[in-house]
C-alpha cells in the first residue's frame, strides 16, 4: 500500500480521518512531506528562505488506521527502510532557530545527492553521505488527553 505526500496534515488528532487502514504486520509505503512542506526545491534561492510560511505547523503523512488497535495500545512500528530523493536543502531562515539572532540573513545550501554522497555549489570541496531524518511518529490523542492538554495552557 502506498500512501503519498497528498495525504497530509499538521496536527495529531481524532476527528483526522484515515488516509489508509492496514492490519497488523501489513506494510505500507509512505512518501513523507519533509519538514518544510514542500516550499523549498532544488531551484529554490537564498531569498526564498526568508519568504517561508512557518505557521502551518509540522507537516504530517497519513493518518493510518490500524485494525484492531485501541486507546493505551502500544504499537510496535518496524521501519524496513529509506529512500532519498536526489536532493535536499539546510537553510537559515531568519528569525528563526535557537542560533537566529547570530544569523539574520537568509542562507540556502541546495544538495545534490549522487553516489552515495551529497554536494553542494554553495559548500565547494564538501561532500557528505546523506543523513535521512525520519521525522516524527505518534498516535493520535483521545478526546480526553485533549481536554486535559487545552486546561493545563
């Protein structure tokens, strides 16, 4: 089963339908949305970065159901493994990050990955086996678990 980067949204929650439902032990592709939805590319430039939307939250795929599973099951999720796109980015993007008040100014290095290693125009002279970050993984809270999160802010 496949489930794309269409399938996606910002926030874990119950009211989410399911994009997919699968049994225990069934497989499931997913082309995950990267941590910046899709508004960088290998063409992008160092303006671009400080044109992001940062509002929207931390892009999400799925949700999928799981057959058989109940609220306070733990789920056992095996990861069989990655595959790269043959391009990536790390930006500064201003007023943004722990470090934004020693960078103010947009900064783009665009990756090209080749051969088991990514290099950049930006980085001459630099090349670095490609990191996949697997992002983040949950599940989706009660009702309840929301209720008590909303009255502790």
């Amino acid at each position: 089963m496949r489930v794309g980067p269409e399938n996606g949204h910002n926030r874990w929650h119950p009211d989410l339908l399911p994009v997919a439902r699968v049994r225990p032990g069934d497989t499931v592709t997913l082309e995950t949305r990267d941590g910046l939805d899709a508004q960088l590319g290998p063409d992008s430039t160092h303006e671009d970065c400080a044109r992001l939307s940062l509002g929207a939250g931390h892009p999400l795929t799925g949700p999928i159901h799981v057959e058989g599973a109940e609220p306070g099951d733990l789920l056992a999720v095996e990861i069989l493994g990655y595959e790269t796109a043959d391009w990536g980015t790390s930006a500064v993007i201003p007023g943004f990050g722990f470090l934004a008040d020693l960078f103010p100014d947009p900064f783009l290095v665009r990756w090209s990955v080749e051969d088991g290693k990514a290099r950049s125009p930006e980085l001459p002279g630099v090349a670095v086996p490609p990191v996949v970050h697997a992002g983040v993984m949950g599940v989706a809270p009660s009702r309840e678990l929301m209720a008590r999160q909303r009255a502790r802010e």
